[in-house]
C-alpha cells in the first residue's frame, strides 16, 4: 500500500518555491510509482512442502503429513 506523505509548501517571499514545489510533487510521484508499481511479490516465490533436496536427505519414507487442503 501506498503511503502519502505531506510537507507544508514554503512562502510566497521564497525565490525558489516553484521550482521547490515543482520537485516535491515529482518526488512524491517517483516514491509512488515506485511504491505502487513493485514487481517484487514474495507470494509468487513461497514452497508448499518439502522439495526434492529434503526428499533426497530424509528419504521418501520419511513422516510428513499433508493438510487437508493439499490432498
């Protein structure tokens, strides 16, 4: 999720506040498109069980029990 963050704006007698302003919402933008748009998904990359490493060390035999929303 998203998360907004809020600065107050500087002064009219500022010189610079445009430009200043103007980087502020491009900031915000960049760490939003960043934030939003993140290809990492740990969900994609969970194991469900034993592979053929552990299957290998324990042997087939070995006591693993499933859950009854895996048979």
């Amino acid at each position: 999720m998203a998360m907004i963050e809020t600065n107050s704006l500087p002064g009219p007698a500022d010189a610079g506040h445009v430009s200043r302003f103007v980087s502020e919402i491009q900031s915000f933008w960049k760490r939003f498109f960043a934030t939003a748009f993140n290809p990492y998904r740990p969900e994609l990359h969970y194991m469900r069980g034993p592979g053929p490493a552990w299957r290998a060390k324990h042997g087939m035999d070995a006591p693993f029990r499933l859950k009854p929303r895996d048979l």
